[in-house]
C-alpha cells in the first residue's frame, strides 16, 4: 500500500539554492545525477510510478518528466526523503504545476520544464533510522555538491565547524552577537554538511519530543537566563490546553488535537457545559470562557462558539467568533490574530490581520479596515499578547513593529523594531517587552519599550516552542503539565 507523507512525521527540511540567483540547466541536471551514480529513467511513466510509491494515485506527469533513485527500495518501507523543485513559475500550465512536489528517495520524480529555471529545491527527511537516511542522504550531498548548489541553514552556525563558513562577512574571533542582522550561515552543499545538519535537527527533533512528554520543561543546563516552574496536570492526565493569568490557571483535560474531557479552573474541577471545546482563557479575578463548538450557542457557518463566565456556574453571555484566529483575551474584549492563509484566504473580515469582540459577542475592532491608511501592514499576525487591562500587542510581519491596540478607545501605538525579526512570542511589563522564536536563533531578547535598544538576554534550546504571557512571562505546555518561564534581567 503506498504510504502518505502526511502521515508520518517530518524530521527536517532544507533547502538547496543555486548561489547567486543562477539557474540550473535541465541537461546540467541529467548529466550531474549520472555522474553522482544516480539510475535515471526517463518519461512521465518513470516519473508517475515513482509517485505512485509513496502517493498513490498521482496527479498527471508531463512526457518530458523523469525520475532517478539512489537505491533500491521496497514498497513496504517508510519514506526517507523526498526532493522536489522549490520555485513554481507562474503561469506554468495547471497540468505542469499538479506534477512538481511529488517525489520520493528511491524515484524522486523531477521535471526538466523545471529544472531549466530551477534556483532551489526543497529536501524533506521523514525518518529517525540514522543508517538508512545517511545513506541516502549523502547521495543528495553529493548531487548538490556537483551542481554547485549553497545551503542556508541556522544550525550552521551553531555546528561551529569553520569548514562550513562561507562569505559570512563576520570575525570569526569576535564574540556571538544573537541580534546580529544576518546570524543564520550560507555554506557549500557536502555529504558531510547534509549528514551533519541531519543529525542536528534529529536531536532538536528528540528534544523536541522529550518537551512535549514531560511537561514543557527543558534540562536546567541547557536553558541560560531563564527561570522555569513546572506544574502537572491533575492525575498525570493528558493535557489540551492551558491559560494562565498572574496567579490563576485554567486546564482543559483531554487528548491532543481533540476536544476537553475535563476543566480545572484554579485548581478546582468544573463541570464542562454541553459541546466540543479546544480552549479555554482566564478572564477578570473569577471568570473563563471557552472556545470550541456547542449547538446552544448562536453562530454562523465558520464560526467558533464562545461562552463566557463571570465566575464558576455563572454564565455571562455566549455567541459566534470568526474562526481561524489565535485568541487571547483582555479584561473586557476577545481578540484573533490570523495567519497569512486566513488572510488571503478571500474572507474580508481576516483581511483585517487583528480583530475584537466585546463580551456580548458585538465586533468592537476589525484593524484594517478600521485604522485605513493609518494600520501597518499585517500579512501575518505572528505574536499577540494581552499587556494590561484593556491593551494588547502583536507583532505583523513582515515590516515587524509593535502595535500597542486599546481596546477601550480603539487607538495604536506602533513602534518600530530593531533586528532580528520574525519573533512567535513576546510578553511585555512595564516599559520593557521580551522576545523569543526569531529566525534563526534561540535566544530571548529584552526590547527597551523607551530607548528601542535591544539585546539578547537568555538562551533556550531549540526546540523550546514558548507563548507570551502578561506580566513578563513565557509558558510552555507539555503532554502532562506545563512550565512558566520568566527572564531573570
């Protein structure tokens, strides 16, 4: 039976660049996976079996397609890698476009309509069996290697390897800067680099993991500049979600991926009102509401049900939320952060980037469309935060600033951010916000909210995915439990 990629996890991907902006030859290709020992077939039945391995049923392949393998392999093993051309050209006929993406080891499928303007591929791994991904995996290196094909990769630089450097422009004696412009590195593609790579994110991978099974905690030796607490959920029972707010907390019980079993609210068990919900999020000294779906509550098609309670067994009112956003929740409004899918996706309320709700359910707040020309762009809301009372922040890309919204009076307060970008948490005290999840590090930044300097303050591994909380804290949840962080300056 052909396997489905989506169904096993993806260990890591990277991509291969032409250096300069230059292209790679359809014929350079042939020629280079020939003389890197590849078996190449040619013909869009080639290219379409090879497909079919892992896909089953593939979309159409052109006649001038062909594949090529590194190995044999049998139909029963999992997928190791697959390989595919990165840049689709527009305007490429509908039948062309269906066939790129669809490779596999063994036949990866590749095109040579492509290949003629082909600049990057993407390289997907999908396997932890070190013997058996190395294999293959050097074979790539050494295609890259014939092409002349450049890498670019954050943990580059933390291999700290100065046989991978290549055209950094920095000193090499100098000390680590982590708010430096450009800290990700650009090297030569190898069979080593790629080995090596590969092995990295493995251990991100395995720490990663090892995260998720505990409860959001990390080893103390790895972890600089940060103070971590740590909580179990009731029973060692699985954990769907958290919110905590000074000292409360809330807990919806149950698996991930699926809906609360079970709702703890400062410690105590309440009972869950009929419906299927997902989150839950801390409001005033007493109150919650839940977000998810319930046939009780009044909504539209796509919308998420909302109920709301001033205190346990009190409800406060119930009604619909646009749904698709990340929520988070001030003293007297809701508030949804979208994605660059929801955005573009063709609904004119997303396209507004930020929106609120008061606790009644009414629209207070739609930021484009209310702001106009005085909005920043917001192609992706990549971090929200509640501050205080009635303001929240969030972090757009892809110009980056700080936009501080009250929602009481429905004004901005943008401000304007030094590198690096692209930052998934931020929690903010006082006059000073820290910043975690930028491209290309793991360090956590403090942003002097008065001056606008910044610097890089603590460091957490990899894999440490944080959520900004109010007051100067991060949060962390596991599979069990979850885990405060707080910066120490």
């Amino acid at each position: 039976m052909p396997l489905d990629p989506l169904d096993h996890e993806t260990l890591y991907t990277f991509t291969l660049h032409a250096p300069s902006g230059a292209v790679i030859e359809g014929d350079a290709l042939l020629e280079a996976m020939r003389a890197a020992a590849f078996d190449v077939e040619l013909g869009a039945a080639a290219a379409a079996a090879g497909q079919a391995r892992v896909f089953g049923d593939a979309p159409p392949v052109a006649s001038d397609s062909f594949a090529f393998s590194a190995a044999p392999r049998e139909a029963s093993e999992p997928v190791l890698v697959t390989f595919a051309p990165a840049d689709v050209t527009a305007g490429m006929p509908t039948e062309l476009a269906a066939s790129l993406g669809v490779t596999m080891v063994g036949a990866f499928a590749f095109h040579p309509y492509a290949a003629a303007s082909l600049s990057t591929v993407d390289v997907h791994v999908w396997s932890m069996d070190e013997p058996r991904v190395l294999r293959v995996l050097a074979r790539v290196g050494e295609l890259g290697a014939a092409l002349g094909l450049i890498i670019h990769d954050d943990r580059i630089d933390v291999l700290e390897d100065e046989e991978y450097d290549f055209d950094s422009g920095s000193d090499p004696d100098a000390e680590f800067d982590p708010a430096a412009d450009d800290i990700a590195e650009y090297a030569p593609v190898t069979p080593t680099l790629l080995v090596d790579l590969w092995r990295a994110h493995r251990e991100d991978l395995l720490d990663a993991r090892a995260i998720d099974e505990r409860d959001g905690s990390v080893d103390p030796a790895r972890l600089i500049g940060l103070a971590q607490e740590s909580f179990a959920a009731p029973g060692d029972a699985e954990l769907l979600c958290v919110s905590v707010r000074d000292t409360r907390t809330a807990l919806l019980i149950g698996p991930e991926y699926e809906t609360a079993e079970r709702c703890f609210v400062d410690g105590v068990e309440l009972p869950l009102p009929e419906g299927a919900w997902t989150e839950v999020h801390l409001v005033g000294d007493r109150g919650f509401l839940l977000v998810g779906s319930a046939d009780w509550v009044d909504t539209d098609e796509y919308q998420q049900a909302v109920a709301i309670y001033a205190a346990p067994g009190d409800l406060q009112s119930s009604f619909g939320i646009h749904a698709g956003g990340e929520v988070t929740v001030a003293d007297a409004h809701l508030v949804l952060g979208f994605s660059d899918e929801t955005i573009y996706g063709g609904d004119d309320l997303a396209e507004s980037g930020v929106i609120a709700y008061d606790f009644t359910g009414e629209l207070t707040l739609a930021y484009r469309r209310d702001f106009g020309s005085d909005a920043v762009d917001v192609s992706d809301c990549y971090a929200l935060v509640h501050v205080e009372g009635d303001v929240v922040a969030f972090y757009p890309y892809d110009d980056f600033p700080l936009v501080f919204l009250d929602l009481g009076t429905n004004t901005q307060r943008v401000m304007e951010t030094p590198a690096p970008r692209g930052f998934r948490a931020i929690t903010i005290r006082d006059d000073v916000a820290w910043l975690h999840g930028a491209y290309a590090t793991n360090a956590v930044f403090r942003l002097d909210l008065t001056s606008g300097e910044i610097e890089g303050v603590a460091m957490t591994p990899n894999a440490l995915l944080l959520t900004g909380i109010p007051n100067g804290r991060f949060v962390a949840a596991g599979s069990h439990g979850y885990t405060v962080f707080t910066p120490e300056s």
